[in-house]
C-alpha cells in the first residue's frame, strides 16, 4: 500500500509517470526502507494510465461489493428492543468489576511504596 501512497503522491505532485527513484525518494522521506521488486511491480501496473481514471474505476469496483449494511440494521433493531434491559445490567457488571479490582489490590500483601 505504501508503494501505491508513494506512486499517487508522486503523481498529484505532477509528475505523470513516476519513476522507481521518485517512489524511492518519497518513501526515504519518511524513513521508509523501498523494496525494489514491489516498486516495480507497482510501476509496471500504473504506467501509461491515468491515476484520476484508475480512482475512478476503483470506485465503480467499491460500489458494487456488497458491504454487510442489512446485518447492521438487523442487529441493531434487535438492540433497540432489548434497549430497556441493557442499561441495568451494564451498571451492575461495571460495580461488579470495581469491587474485583478493589479485592484484588488487597491480595498482594504488599504495597507498591511500601
């Protein structure tokens, strides 16, 4: 990922077909070690194509995958039922967890500073 961030930084930059030593460059910038296979690899791919175009087939790729809304509807309808019952037992296992960490400082036997 960081070769395709190096690569469209390079080319919003203005430069329309960067290089391996402009990749290079950016990435030494930030104190980032450039595998020379992956530049290629990632050179080899965007060159020739315009990186505005290659965005914007990507979002059409986006649009089409579905993204798993419908179980988040669901799961929360079924929140919002059981709404009334939640608060209460979210309050006792909050003074519950209090008085286990409580207990548990005085089992030591020691103090910190002691």
């Amino acid at each position: 990922m960081r070769y395709v961030a190096a690569y469209l930084l390079a080319a919003l930059g203005g430069n329309d077909s960067p290089q391996t030593k402009d990749i290079k460059k950016i990435l030494e910038s930030v104190g980032i070690e450039a595998d020379d296979t992956r530049m290629e690899k990632v050179i080899s791919e965007l060159s020739g194509k315009n990186v505005n175009e290659v965005i914007t087939q990507g979002y059409g790729k986006l649009a089409s995958m579905p993204a798993g809304g419908a179980v988040a509807v669901a799961s929360s309808a079924v929140a919002s039922s059981a709404g009334a019952a939640a608060p209460a037992a979210a309050e006792e296992k909050k003074e519950e967890k209090k008085e286990e960490s409580e207990e548990s400082d005085d089992d030591m036997g020691f103090g910190l500073f002691d």
